[in-house]
C-alpha cells in the first residue's frame, strides 16, 4: 500500500517498480495518470482538450475509493504545499512545452497557407465548440508526448487555472467503455471546461488561426472528422486492449512500459476514455498531415467556399418558357434568346429552367417518367416530359403526339392546329414547376417567375391568373411577357374562345376591335393584360409598339399598361458566337482568329468561303452578306432591287435563308444571272451562317421593322461591319459612323427604300476601299463590345424582383 506522503499527491504520482504493468499501446507516446488515494470535489485538470472534475478539498484516504468526509489521517500542512508547490512547477514545465508546440503548429499553418491559392472567409469569424475541441485535443496529448520524450517522467501535472470551483455539485456516476453517447457528451463538458480555464485555448486563439494562416476550410474539414472512434476500433486485433479492462497486460508503446493502479472508477468512463481515443485521434491526424497538405497542394479549391451568386438576395426559380430554343429548335432570333438568357440567369444564381416542345428525339433528354393528361377542344391528351441539364440551367420537354416531326418545320399546320398545340403548350408548362423534379426537387411555386415569350405563350400569364392566383394558389408566383414580334398575335375569330377552356367572363380579356377585321379573338392582347410584367427586345422597339403604326392594333394595351412596360437589348452568346472558339471555323481551310490576328484570320476565311461556294477567290472584292428569313419584315426585296447596282459595282453577294416561295425563288435568279458574282442559299445552315458571319465584309439588314435583331451583333463581334435600316434594336446597336472623329460602328439608313440602302452601301464601299485605317478602327470597335447576355441578365433580374414585389 502507498504511504500516507505518496497519497497526497494531488494527481500523476510517481510510478511504482511493483504496480501490475498496464498494456497501453494505445496511448503511444503519453503517461497513465495513477490516483491512488486522492477525492476530489471541485476544481478541474485540464490537459488541452482533457478535463478532470475534481472535489472541492485534497482529501487522503488510505485506499482508492473516495470517503466522502475528512480524513483522520490528514498529513501535515507543511507536505501538503510541498506536493501543491511541486505540482505546480511540473505545470509551468508543461505550459512552456505547450508554447512551443504551438509555435511549431503557426510555422506549419503558414507553409499550408503560402500552398494555397486563397484563403475562404468564415460568416462570423467564430470557431465552432466542435472545432477548438478537435484543435485543443491535438495539442493536449502532443504536449504530454513531447513532455515523456524531454525528460523520460511519466509524471503530469495540474494547470494552476485548475483549483477552480467546478460547476459540477456532484461527482459523474461510474460508467463503462462505450461507443454510445456517453464519452462523446462528457468529453464535450471537457473541452468546455479547457476553454474557460486552460491559458492556451484562450480567445487568442482564434486570432492565432487566422494570424498564422491556417485556412479556415481545413479547420472545418478537420472538425467534421469525429473526435473519437467508436470503441469497437479500440478492441480490436491491431489496436491495444483497454487499460481498464485489461490491466495486466504489458504495453507495446514506444515510450516503454509503465505500471499502474486501476483509476477510480468515476474517471475510469471518462477520463481514460478521452484520453485513449484523443490520443488516437491526434496521432491519426498528425500522421495523416503530410497527405492533407499534399491534397491541399493538388486540389486548392476543394474546400474553398463558393463565392456568393451574382444576384445576391435576388436569387429566384426562373421559368423561361418558349415555342422554340436552340440549338435543338430555332427559326429565328428567339430560339437564340431562349437558348442564351437562361445560362445567363444561371450564372448568376439563379435556378432556371426551359420549357420547351418536343419536337424530336434529343439525345440529352430523357425521360422523367411524369405522365399528365390536359383537355383541349374537348379532347384528353396525354404529356411526357423530358429533361436535360445543360450548362447550369434545366431544359424540360414537353412531347406529346402533337408536337412530333415537327423539328423541320414547327410552326407548320393552320390556324387551328397551332392552336390547340399552344393550348396544350401552356397548360403542361404552367405545372411544370409542382410535376417534373429537376435534381431530384421540383421547383414548387414559391419565389418563382416564369418569362412567356411571344404569342405562342402568352396564354401562360392568363392560365397562371385563372386557374391558380384567382383560387388563392400560387400567389407568389409572377409571370413576364416578352415581346419579340408583336405582328405575330395570335388572332382568330371570337369562337376560337371556345378552345382555350377559361372561365367565360375571360372573353373581355381576348376581345379586341380591329378597324379592317372588326371585333375578334386576339391572344397576345390577353397576355398583354394578365402578365405582371411586359418586356420587348430593345429600347427602340419598346417605343416603337407604343405607336400606331408599330403597335399593330395593340399600341393602346400597351399604353394603358405602361407602368409595366420595359426595353431589354438582347444579347449574344459570346460562347457559340465568339471567332476565337466557333467550331465552325475548324475545317475547310477556315480559322478561328480574335482581334489580336484579325489581319490574318478574316482574310483566310474570306477566302475559304469563297471556295466553298464557288467565287473566284479575290481578297481586294468586297464580299456583302445577308442571312435572315425570307419576308417583307427583312427587306429582302429592297436587296433584291439593289443587286444589279451592287453587281455594278464589282463585289460578291452571299445570302441565307428560307421563307416566301416568291422571294426564294428571287434568289434562285439572282444565282442564276450573276453566276460568278452572286450566291443564293435557300434553306437555312447553322454552319453556313457562321461563316458567312466570318468570311463576309459587310452584313445587311434592311428590315422594315425589327425587334432586337441578333446578326448585327454576331457579325460587329466577328469583324463584320452591319449597315442596316435604323429601326428598333438595330437603331440601339449601331451607331452611326462619323468619319470626322472615327465613331461609330456601321452605316444606318432612315427609310425603307432601295435608294437610302444604296446610298448608305455607297459609303460603307468608299470605306472599305480607300480608308483602310477607318474600317481597321470600325472592325476594332465592334469586337471590343460587351455584347454577352450578362449586361441583359442583370437587366432581366431586375425586372424579376420588381415583379416579385408587385401585389
């Protein structure tokens, strides 16, 4: 038995020669900590990351339980100190190892910190109890190993902040080994009581972390590992057996074999269980350091947070929904903006999708296993729908027997057909967000907008308002209208009500008084009234449409919605159409050039489009394109009166399109009669387009009216100088050009007529011949816009949360 001396040791008694030896491989580089007459009521021992509920007074028993009352063999007060003072000194022995720990531990956080690119922001600066637990183990049990390899003792000590008086009124009841919740709850008690009492884990701390340049991702990444293993991985083969449990087996640690008394039986479940399990813990982790630095060095973003979204508190769902999208279906600029903008939505935060008909089988798309059924005109129809994730943005399809074989030609049938197919369209789509699970999650009705685009649509807003808002359904769901055409209205008789099924009193919203056709059904009139918000395509066309003449009947809607009337410049995918990446420009002897080789690139796919369509490969012609569809809108019989000035004039004439049977037949001649000067592509090429985008000069577009237009500015992106009829979106893109001070980026003329397209081809011919320098500043100026879809994104957001916020 101990002597009486040997027992007041407050804690960490010297190790006796004739105590039963103790396996402990598991705590490797540490000391067992022997009591062997000690009670203690109040105070705590806290070994970073360890703490120790003690009692409130030394007390000396002659055996290990705890008495619960004073001894009658108290030892003397002058011993009494001696062992306090002797204890405290082994203390500061300890701190001071602790110190330089941490130094070493700062001088490793910078290394990992000049690794990495940059340094993740926590929200609130705060480390989680988790966290400085994790933290405070590590440097605990690295300190008592460091302490056993300086001076060969197995002798601890007590922290002198330990002689506080505990919070605890009574002593935790014995508990056994195990891997419930009863180590994991005590050894959070534990890392508490080191956070208030220990110096090290002091508030310094957490500005010691940022100071020394650990990132804050590795501290959270090691943080989420759990500080102890369950037991099972204590008792197992490789790992040593439980001290308690099996005292008499020898110890295979490194730091030789110790004996010891079994601990009291209420620190039996606590103490030496955190104890083993953080010295495990923190061995794991200091072994597995190197690899954490390595994986850091190779993977700098891997635990690197995401940067806040563009849109910041603004991010919303967004529906775009459009009767065509490219590139799976496209006739004209509107496949394009519903190809575009939702990418750009997305970039910005926003979670977006495309509802779109299915006209074929695409082979991204699949099949989500959703089956709906709609009325229309009195007849169930069945829908599937089909999903596809593609840069960020959702594209769901809607197929159904109506929509398919329809990719060559989508707007084909009457009057009526399209009709019952937008009917449909528009009752899937406005369900969409509550059926198909994007990711696994529908987009559901809250903080969602959906964005209808053109007549095809419109009956979405009116569907929306009607069957839900009006019912106290979706009531925090918006919808915007855009117009892109606003001749194309829908229009039809009063009876075509009969194949919308709405309630009767939506009549009023339908009816509109033309003076030519009289009083009749007009669709684009009603989305016009039920949508939140109405958008067009550009600045110029929002005030066009104001107008009589360019309202076509429906100028007084929309000055009596005013208030909720805005112009959007569209955009361009800089991606699909950027010279310096398009994959069109990969064979046939074209190049990709940018503006830095211009002088090189344009020339050499001038030249291979000539070739390929069979010109005489001339550098010093000018070669004029046109691409756009066939109709009065584009003006193509303007050009087609200019040709035999143009082919006067010595230059190459290219052109793109389908449309009008007249006028393609018009190009067919004009192929026909100038064979070595002119080329009449009727049809419509993505490919060809490109390159005539790339190869040609000079772009023309003398349309009579026009929305936004799009190949103005793909062809100012590629170098390719526009000369156009200054109406909507082609008067807010190009401007003038001033010989006088070199602005400007192409020719515009003010009225629709053969003669002004001309003149102003007349001017863009002198430039290109006889002032070189001026075309090289036109060529510059134009691919060094800004003419992305983000400009227009950040635009359309707005308009979204206006619209959020409107009741």
């Amino acid at each position: 038995m101990a002597s009486v001396t040997e027992s007041c040791f407050p804690l960490l008694c010297q190790i006796k020669s004739h105590h039963r030896r103790v396996n402990s491989s598991t705590l490797r580089n540490s000391s067992l900590v022997r009591v062997s007459s000690l009670d203690f009521a109040s105070g705590s021992l806290s070994f970073r990351g360890l703490s120790f509920v003690l009692g409130h007074r030394w007390k000396c028993v002659k055996r290990v339980e705890a008495t619960g009352s004073d001894s009658s063999e108290a030892v003397n007060d002058d011993e009494q100190e001696d062992a306090l003072q002797a204890t405290i000194e082994k203390s500061k022995k300890v701190l001071e190892m602790q110190r330089n720990l941490l130094q070493q531990i700062a001088e490793r956080r910078k290394l990992v910190s000049s690794i990495e690119e940059s340094t993740p922001n926590l929200d609130d600066g705060k480390v989680s109890a988790k966290e400085e637990y994790d933290e405070s183990s590590v440097n605990a049990n690295t300190d008592v190993t460091r302490k056993e390899k300086s001076d060969g003792e197995g002798n601890g000590s007590i922290s002198p902040s330990s002689y506080g008086k505990s919070s605890l009124n009574k002593e935790p009841e014995a508990k056994s080994l195990s891997p419930g919740t009863g180590s994991l709850k005590k050894s959070n008690q534990s890392s508490a009581s080191v956070k208030s009492s220990s110096p090290v884990t002091s508030p310094q701390k957490q500005s010691d972390v940022v100071a020394n340049g650990k990132p804050w991702s590795s501290v959270i990444a090691s943080s989420q590992d759990p500080p102890y293993k369950p037991s099972s991985t204590v008792t197992t083969s490789e790992k040593a057996s439980d001290p308690i449990t099996s005292p008499e087996k020898p110890s295979n640690s490194r730091a030789g074999a110790f004996w010891s008394d079994p601990l009291p039986s209420y620190l039996t479940s606590t103490s030496e269980t955190s104890s083993v399990k953080t010295e495990e813990s923190m061995e794991t982790k200091v072994e597995k350091a190197p690899e954490e630095v390595s994986s850091e060095t190779n993977e700098p973003g891997k635990d690197e947070e995401m940067p806040p979204p563009l849109a910041g508190a603004n991010v919303m769902n967004v529906i775009l929904v459009a009767a065509e999208c490219a590139p799976f279906s496209k006739t004209g600029g509107l496949g394009d903006v519903a190809g575009a903008l939702p990418k750009a939505l997305a970039r910005r935060g926003h979670r977006v999708m495309v509802v779109v008909p299915r006209y074929a089988e695409y082979a991204e798309a699949k099949d989500v296993g959703v089956r709906k059924r709609y009325k229309v005109a009195g007849q169930d129809m069945e829908v599937m729908y089909f999903h596809a994730y593609i840069d960020g943005v959702d594209f769901v399809f809607i197929d159904s027997p109506v929509f398919r074989h329809l990719s060559n030609n989508i707007y084909a049938g009457n009057r009526l057909d399209i009709l019952r197919r937008m009917v449909l369209f528009c009752k899937a789509a406005v369900e969409v967000p509550w059926y198909v699970p994007c990711g696994g999650v529908c987009y559901g009705d809250g903080n969602l907008a959906f964005i209808a685009n053109d007549w095809h649509t419109a009956l979405l807003p009116v569907y929306l308002k009607a069957y839900y808002r009006d019912h106290g359904l979706m009531k925090y769901t918006r919808s915007v209208l855009v117009i892109h055409n606003i001749a194309h209205q829908g229009r039809g008789p009063v009876d075509d009500f009969s194949y919308v099924d709405l309630p009767g009193h939506y009549l009023d919203s339908f009816k509109l008084y033309d003076p030519v056709g009289g009083e009749h059904f007009n669709i684009f009139a009603a989305g016009l009234k039920a949508a939140d918000r109405v958008l067009t395509v550009s600045h110029g066309y929002s005030w066009e449409v104001k107008t009589l003449e360019g309202g076509w009947g429906l100028h007084n809607i929309i000055n009596e919605n005013d208030w909720k009337f805005r112009g959007i410049v569209n955009g361009i995918d800089t991606k699909e159409w950027n010279p310096k990446f398009d994959i069109h420009l990969h064979s046939d002897d074209y190049t990709n050039y940018s503006l830095e080789n211009l002088h090189i690139g344009k020339p050499q796919c001038k030249a291979a489009l000539q070739k390929e369509l069979g010109l005489p490969v001339r550098p010093d012609v000018p070669l004029i394109g046109f691409i756009g569809r066939l109709d009065h809108q584009k003006g193509v019989d303007l050009i087609a009166e200019a040709v035999p000035w143009m082919m006067s004039q010595d230059v190459q004439l290219v052109m793109l399109g389908t449309g009008r049977p007249d006028l393609e037949e018009v190009l067919r001649q004009m192929e026909h009669q100038y064979r070595d000067k002119a080329r009449g592509w009727v049809g419509f090429s993505v490919k060809t387009a490109h390159r005539i985008t790339a190869g040609a000069d000079i772009l023309l577009m003398p349309s009579r009216f026009e929305p936004c237009g799009l190949n103005q500015l793909y062809a100012m992106n590629y170098g390719t100088i526009p000369v156009v009829h200054a109406v909507g979106g082609l008067r807010d893109t190009v401007q003038q050009f001033d010989p006088y001070s070199e602005t400007g980026l192409g020719w515009t003329f003010d009225s629709a007529e053969a003669g002004k397209l001309i003149h102003a081809l007349g001017n863009c011919l002198l430039t290109y011949r006889e002032y070189k320098e001026s075309w090289e500043g036109l060529q510059r100026r134009g691919m060094t816009q800004d003419l992305s879809w983000d400009n227009a994104a950040e635009k359309y957001e707005e308009v979204l949360v206006a619209a959020k916020y409107h009741w």
